[in-house]
C-alpha cells in the first residue's frame, strides 16, 4: 500500500483501482501502524496543520521518537527530521534534509516531490528546476515514472523562462503519459507565458478528458482555462467556468488552494469592470470559517481579498491583526517572510478603500520580492495586476504615466497580450487627455 500511496502522489492523480490515496494511507497504516516512513508521509500530507496545533506536535514528537527507538535507515530518521522541520515552518530546512537524502537516493520520489513543492510555494523557481536537474540523469525511461518526473522539470523549466525546452519536456512527457496531469500543467504555464492563450483552450479542451477525471490539479487547470479566457476578453466563458467548476469545488472541497484559483479568478474580472454579482460569497464564506494558520504567505493575501470583497472590514482587521502578531510571535520561513507580506496585504487594503496612490507607494519598492509569498508567476500575476490597475485608476497624472511604463514591460516579455492591448489604449487616451 505504500506504493501505491506513493506513486499516486508521483502522477498527482487518484487510483480508483485501489480506492484512492486516502483509501492506501490508511490500509498502510492499518497494516503497520508503527512503520515510520508511512507515517512520515501521513504527517506530510497533514502539512497544513502547524506547529500551533498542539495535537498534531504531539504526533510529530511521538514520531521522531518511534525513529529512535526502531532499527530504521538512515534515509527514513531524515525523512522524520524533514517532516518535523516543515511543520516547524522551516520549510528551507526541510528541503536541505531531502536535498541529502536524494544525493544518495536519487530515486526517492517522495523526497523530490516535498523539496520541489515547498520550492514552489516559496517561490524558489530555480530550486523547483534544478532539484530535478539533480537526479533525472540518473533515471532512465525503463522507470515507471520517469515521464512523470519529465513532467516536473518542465514546469520548472517554464518557471525560469526557458520556454522552448520547457515546451519539448512536457510535450515528451505526455507522449509517455498522456495522463500525465503535471505535464498538462506544465504545457499550460508554456502558453501562458507565451501569450498563446488560444492555443491553450483547445490544448486543455481537447485533453480534458485525460486530466479532469482524477487529477489532484484538475481545478487549477480549470483556473488556467479561466485565466485564457479572461486575457482574451472572453469574460463570461471565464464566469461560466468558475460558476461549473471552481466555486462547486470550493464549496466541496474546503480546498485552501482553491480558494486563491477563485479568489483570483474574480479579482481578475473586476479588475476588468466585470460585476461578478454575489460570487463573492462562496469565497467569504470559506475565509471566515476556516482557522487562519498563516503557513503560506500567498494564501494569506487571498484570504484578505476574500474577505474584503466579502465588505466584512472587521475581518480584514483580523487577517491583519492575526497576521502581525504572528510576525511577532511566530517561527520559521512564514515569520521571516512578513517583510514582504504585511505590506502586500497594507497595499490591498489602500486598493480597496480607494487609496490608490498608497497602493503603489507600498507596491512599486517590494514588488520584485512578491516572489518570495510563493506560487508560479502566472498566479503571482494578480498582485502586478493589482499595481497596474491601481495606477489606472489614480486621479494622478503621473500615475497613468506608470501604469503605461508597466503595459510597456508587458508588452516586451508578452508581445500577444489582448489584455495589454485594451489596456493600453485606455492609458493612451488618459494619458492624452491630460496633456
């Protein structure tokens, strides 16, 4: 069963045929309730609980005791000190645990798959690429899943923007796996970036079927789709698929992850003057009735757009609150990280009241450490989003003025953007009329 577990969690899918990850954990531990390896692996997938959880510390101080007391390798006692790393928020440590272990295992998916995804939500988009650079040449195609291990470096490969490598990885990863969901993933991140936004609705519309059914990313491929839509103006086909597909989820799921696809996804539209009706709802709903952990700054910010559009101002004062204290009291790489957070959430709440100058006085100095919350740079994207429609809409000359400078840049790192190309000629004529 551990296997099992772990080759679902190496496709990023779900195995009916022997009941799903969660149906494998726990037939595994059934099994084995001491095996330690297994249970380092459950208290990884529980990693949205924090060092704050009392219960789930217990459990992590029992493990690291369990290591001790039996004969295991030394690969399973750094797994264990891994585990107990991350849920200390020290998630760059953690990485530095698994980095050794892959230098002599370099076959050991688990420990790539945790490096790579806490480099992801750190934003370290080289670590994402090079942890696979490490290894994948000593893996070779007579590997089960050595395409999906193709799949991983491609996206790592789009998020340092070699494009064209990152194209032809992914493409080779999906003639070995068309099921291949990451690899999906990563061709969408590819036209994405290369404003081929087009070609990327027929790619996901004709794939759908190969990725939708059990994914563990179907939803953000919906968001991809969503975000296609939106850069080509097609504003009510991105509202239908966020209505079909996203909100369901979110509603379903209690999916954090979910939650900042949604919350995007309309803070987008609005962006565009699109009125989203009472949309906002589901997404409020969900911010207020989950506890606050602050174990990734990126969430964070959603959480507080959620409840800002939610028009609950007491709670943004509580997102605030919550999160300055913890800058104060708390631990590790999210603690750290409040120097760029704090005045990330201080710039949406001035966008929010209006405050559009104090938006971009707090946004233009920090915005190439936005990087550091976490996230690709195509869900990044919203908080540049964010600067440029605040200088839009400041009444400030000079502010239209920015707002034209940063279209410009876009244009040259996207030169098929419709987005910009409305965009710009309405700072054109703003720009014009104030001459």
């Amino acid at each position: 069963m551990f296997d099992a577990t772990v080759t679902q969690i190496a496709k990023t899918c779900e195995d009916p045929t022997v009941g799903g990850t969660g149906t494998t954990l726990q037939k595994m531990l059934e099994a084995d309730p001491n095996f330690v390896l297994g249970l380092a692996l459950k208290n990884h997938l529980s990693r949205k609980k924090s060092f704050n959880d009392a219960k789930y510390a217990a459990e992590l101080d029992q493990l690291v005791a369990l290591a001790e007391k039996q004969n295991v390798t030394s690969r399973e006692k750094l797994h264990v000190q891994a585990i107990k790393l991350q849920a200390e928020g020290e998630g760059m440590k953690a990485c530095q645990v698994w980095e050794r272990i892959l230098v002599d295992h370099p076959h050991d998916i688990l420990a790539l798959r945790f490096a790579y995804m806490s480099y992801l939500v750190s934003g370290q988009s080289a670590q994402i690429r090079d942890t696979v650079c490490r290894v994948l040449p000593q893996w070779n195609i007579s590997h089960p899943l050595y395409g999906y291990l193709l799949g991983l470096y491609a996206f790592g490969l789009e998020e340092t923007n070699l494009f064209d490598q990152a194209e032809k990885t992914a493409k080779k990863a999906l003639e070995l796996n068309r099921q291949d969901s990451w690899a999906t993933h990563s061709m969408t991140h590819v036209m994405e970036s290369m404003g081929r936004t087009r070609e990327g609705e027929t790619f996901l519309s004709a794939t759908e079927s190969d990725w939708a059914p059990l994914s563990h990313v179907t939803y953000h491929l919906y968001w991809h789709w969503s975000l296609y839509n939106i850069e080509e103006g097609n504003f009510e086909n991105a509202l239908s698929v966020f209505d079909s597909k996203i909100a369901s989820h979110l509603k379903n799921s209690g999916s954090w992850f979910t939650m900042t696809d949604a919350t995007s996804i309309l803070y987008r539209l609005e962006f565009e003057g699109v009125n989203v009706g009472d949309r906002w709802k589901t997404i409020y709903d969900f911010c207020v009735g989950h506890p606050w952990e602050h174990t990734w700054a990126f969430e964070d910010a959603h959480l507080l757009i959620g409840c800002s559009r939610g028009k609950d101002q007491e709670k943004c004062k509580q997102v605030m609150n919550s999160l300055k204290d913890f800058a104060e009291h708390g631990q590790g790489d999210m603690k750290r990280l409040t120097s760029v957070s704090i005045p990330l959430l201080e710039a949406i709440q001035c966008y929010e009241a209006e405050d559009y100058a104090g938006a971009i006085d707090i946004l233009l100095p920090i915005r190439y450490n936005i990087i550091q919350i976490g996230g690709s740079h195509a869900q990044r994207d919203v908080f540049n989003l964010l600067l440029l429609h605040a200088a839009i809409k400041s009444k400030e000359p000079v502010h239209h003025k920015i707002a034209r400078s940063l279209l410009m840049e876009r244009r040259q790192l996207k030169e098929k953007s419709p987005m910009v190309d409305r965009l710009l000629e309405k700072v054109q004529a703003a720009i014009s009329a104030e001459s």
